[in-house]
C-alpha cells in the first residue's frame, strides 16, 4: 500500500513538474511563432479625427484635454488563433517604462472601435518581465491598490490586424521619435482571461 501511495505522489510532482516547465517556457517563448509589424506616427489632439481617417478608420473625436496622440497600425500571421490579443504601449524614456493612455482599437474599416481596459489578471505582466514593471499595481496611501493602467484589445488569428490609439497625458513630454522612445507589448489572453505570454514589437515610423 504504501509504494502504490509513494508512486502515486511521484507522478503528481513530475505531472506538476512539467507542467510549471512548459509554462515557464510559455512565458518566455510564446509569441515567437507570431511575425508582427508595428508603424506608428505622432499627432495632435487636433489632428487626431484624420489621422485616423488617413488610416482607414472612422475618425473619432479630437483630444482637447490630452497631449500627443499616437496612432499604430499594427499587421501580424501566426499562431496563436484563440482568445485574444491585447497591446500596450510603453514610454520607454522612463524608468520604469510606463503605461501610455489608451484610447481605442478597430480592427479594420468596417469594424467598430472598441476602448480601453484593464484587469486584475494583467498583473502576471510585472511579474514574469522586467521590462513591464511598470504594468504593476499602484499601491496608495491607505494600502489599497489601483491599476490605472489601460491596453487595447484586437482578435487574434492565423493573420490579422488593426489600428491603434494612444495618447500621453496634457502634461507629458513629447516625443519627436516615437518608434524610439516607446514600447509596444503584444499580450496573449487566453479564452479564461488569463494571460499567457507577452513580447516587444518593434516600431516602425
């Protein structure tokens, strides 16, 4: 009896084993199957409505109460063709790099824009890459929390992609290079609303 238990707790760890192994090296190497392509150009609060239009979306309102505005279009193929992609863009000139406001998504012309979230499950993001340390909880003074982060959501698929929106705060500085000073994540979201894995795309002006 006692080595049909013994056998019994040795599989549960090697079963659970693996199982952190393979997750490990989902978080490290998860979105090295998806080929992406970022391009991004700054605007105006003004100018914002046809930088939109200049991209193939309807134009939204202009920003009177924000700073620079930043549109992305963003094109990938590659797996993985469940849950959903989220994406967050990142002042890098910081340290460490913080969040950028987000304003919406549209994942073509015909699609309808949706706006900006954040969850409790987006905490994983801080805690498996350094570079998203910024992504944390904020803690205040009362010792609660506040995650007044914001990302953009887009389907994912074998291809697919889409338009994004950013802007900095009315008191931010402004960048004249943003493909260089800004961090673009790309996150997997699972169909549970876990995420799975995050990378760096590369920005193009």
């Amino acid at each position: 009896m006692l080595v049909v238990v013994a056998v019994v707790v040795v599989a549960v760890v090697v079963v659970v084993w693996l199982r952190d192994r393979q997750r490990d090296d989902e978080w490290a190497h998860g979105g090295d199957g998806v080929d992406i392509t970022a391009r991004i150009q700054a605007t105006t609060p003004r100018d914002y409505p046809d930088a939109l239009r200049a991209v193939g979306v309807p134009p939204e309102p202009a920003y009177p109460r924000v700073g620079q505005v930043f549109v992305v279009e963003v094109s990938w193929s590659g797996a993985p063709s469940s849950g959903g992609y989220a994406f967050v863009l990142l002042d890098g000139r910081l340290s460490p790099a913080e969040p950028l406001g987000a304003s919406g998504s549209w994942e073509g012309p015909d699609g309808e824009g949706e706006g900006a979230h954040w969850n409790g499950s987006y905490e994983a993001l801080s805690e498996h890459y350094p570079w998203l340390a910024g992504t944390a909880s904020v803690r205040n003074a009362d010792g609660s929390y506040s995650m007044d982060h914001q990302a953009l959501s887009l389907p994912p698929g074998a291809e697919g992609g889409g338009v994004l929106s950013f802007f900095l705060p009315k008191d931010g500085i402004a960048t004249s290079h943003p493909d260089q000073d800004l961090v673009l994540a790309l996150v997997h979201i699972d169909d549970g609303g876990e995420v799975r894995w995050a990378r760096k795309v590369p920005l193009e002006s």
